[in-house]
C-alpha cells in the first residue's frame, strides 16, 4: 500500500515538527524547512542545502510543497496591481496590492466566492464554491512578497482579510493562516499590521477575541437601522445590530487600539444627515473608527454612488462627533480592483 505525499504547507509548526520526529530526524530540521519556504520559496526539498540528501529524499517520499501559480495579473492607472490565482482544483482567486507614500497594503482572498450575499457586492454574486485552505490564505502573501523581491520594490507593510470571502466563516483555517502569517518561522509580520475584516458574524467575534491573535478588528456595518441592514446585509437578520455592536464592546483591545467600522455609502439609502446622526450615536462607548467608503458601482447593480457633497456632508457629522472618519479612497476601479469587485474569474486573463 503506497501512502500519498502530504503538502507539507498544510502542517503548522508544531504538527511539523511532530511528523519530523516519526521520521526519524531532529525537531529543529522543522525550522529548517520551514525557513526555506517561508524566507527562501522554496518549491522543493532540493533545494534546501543545509539539510542532508538523504534526508531531503526522505522528506520529498512523505511530503511535497505545493506551488500556486499566478495566471494573470492587471496594473491599474492609480498604481494597483490585481494578481489572479489558480488554485490546485482550478479555482480561482484574486488578491489586490495597493500601493501608497507609506503603505504597501495587500489584499487578499480567504473564500472562492462568498456567503453572505450582501446586496451591494459583486463577489457574493457568483456564489459560493468552497473555504480556502490555510496556506492557500498565506500562500497568497508569499507568492506577492516574492515578485516584490524579484522587482526589487518596497516590501509588503499591510495585509487586510478583505478580499473574496468572509474570513470569520472559515474560521479555523483562517487562524491557521494568521499564525503563519504572524509568527516566526512564518511570514513574521506584526499583528499590528495585519486586519481582519467581518461582516458580522457575532459568535466568531467573540472566538476570535479569545484566540490570542492580536490582529486589528474591522466590522463592516454600513447601517444604522436593522430594516436597511436587513435589507442590504442578510447575515443581519442573525445578528441585529444590537447584538453585533454588544460584541464589539466585549471584544478585546489592546491600549490605543481601536475597532474599525466600515462603511458601504449607497445614495439614498444610507448616506442621509440623520443616518450620520444615528451612526455617532451607535458607535458611543465603543473605541472605534469609521472608513466611508463611496460605492463602487458594478454592472447590474440596483445601487448609486452618493455625490461628494452628500460624502462630505456625512463625514463632517462624525468628525463633529469626535469620531476618525477617512473617506476611503477607491483604488483600481479601472480594472474592477476596488472594494467589493473581486470575483472567481475564468483561468485568462
């Protein structure tokens, strides 16, 4: 009976470094390893040259390590830049690197498609087809840090779970993704810069606090009554808005850290003075800040864009508030890059 290799990208450390030990070699040659495929992207054991042969054809007759291949990539005229991946099942995914003066912030993908079905999202519209596995989430850092490499550019600063999916829905594999994507051996990037973005889902909020992954909390609310939610948002009729903001005040913050709500402005739907109003009142005694984000229209949609009178008019009310309220720019509208308008595409480009 032939045992089929197992990617060893699948293994966390600590599940490494037991399998090592059954094989037979020591527990530091899963630093090792892990090192030359975090660090060096590594695509095979060959060529991890402080590790014996025989060991390495030990390693290559019980495990492989997978490769995701990028199958196409688009530049927007702001600087973004979209990578389309193929999966080991030929599903695809996108990721969306968005350049700035101080930031190098990556976008990425934890779902082939979406759930939840928000009314004002291109993704959810091609439904659902699976969970992504935890290195396919972290893969995605890695593959984009390493043409960066490559090209001789500034590194990745930011990475933010906002792509394709909701990232509280795989739970489990996203944690796993976290943990390699904050740790060392692993991507080695601090919390700190590391976001995780929810459309609410109130039980996993509450997992997620008691995780101990110190990652930022980013709640997109974009309503501020339950009949719009409901409406707009379908994961509202689980988790009302008053049992999601409960949440968020008993979520864990570490000193001068803050809960990010974002928020999806829909002309005439939630852009109005008194929704501003009701938004400042919500938010109160929650430490917190609002991204305004103007909606990206998409074809098909039944949605507008609120002129800039109505997006100043709204940010001014939180400002006078006391609250951080950004309008969020829209990076790589031009080539379907920007918030809500990543979708499973066909393998070309």
């Amino acid at each position: 009976m032939t045992i089929s290799p197992l990617n060893i990208k699948s293994l966390v450390h600590e599940e490494l470094q037991a399998r090592i030990v059954e094989l037979g070699l020591k527990k530091y040659r899963a630093n090792q390893i892990l090192t030359w495929i975090y660090t060096h992207h590594a695509r095979s054991f060959d060529e991890m040259t402080n590790i014996a042969k025989k060991e390495r054809e030990l390693l290559s007759s019980f495990f492989f390590i997978s490769s995701p291949k990028i199958v196409g990539t688009e530049v927007s005229s702001d600087g973004t830049r979209k990578f389309l991946f193929e999966l080991e099942d030929r599903h695809t995914i996108e990721s969306v690197l968005i350049p700035d003066e101080e930031r190098q912030t990556l976008c990425i993908s934890s779902q082939v498609g979406c759930q939840q079905a928000c009314r004002f999202c291109l993704t959810g519209r091609g439904g659902f087809a699976r969970n992504l596995k935890a290195y396919e989430i972290w893969d995605q850092v890695k593959e984009v840090s390493n043409i960066l490499q490559q090209e001789g550019l500034r590194g990745i600063t930011n990475i933010v779970l906002m792509g394709m999916g909701e990232p509280l829905a795989n739970f489990e594999e996203v944690v796993k993704a976290l943990q390699v994507i904050t740790r060392e051996p692993g991507l080695g990037f601090s919390p700190r810069r590391v976001t995780i973005s929810t459309d609410g889902l109130v039980p996993e909020i509450e997992r997620l606090g008691k995780s101990g992954l110190k990652v930022n909390l980013a709640v997109s609310l974009n309503a501020t009554t339950d009949e719009v939610r409901d409406r707009i948002m379908p994961v509202n009729k689980r988790y009302p808005i008053k049992e999601l903001l409960s949440a968020c005040k008993r979520f864990p913050l570490e000193p001068r850290r803050r809960i990010t709500f974002e928020y999806v402005l829909l002309r005439g739907v939630n852009d109005r003075e008194e929704d501003a109003f009701r938004l400042a009142n919500l938010l109160r005694g929650i430490k917190s800040k609002v991204n305004l984000i103007p909606f990206n229209p998409f074809p098909g949609s039944v949605f507008q864009r609120p002129d800039d009178a109505a997006v100043r008019r709204f940010q001014k009310i939180l400002l006078d508030n006391h609250y951080t309220a950004p309008v969020r720019e829209s990076r790589g509208q031009d080539i379907s890059a920007a918030c809500g308008q990543l979708r499973e595409k066909a393998r070309a480009l």
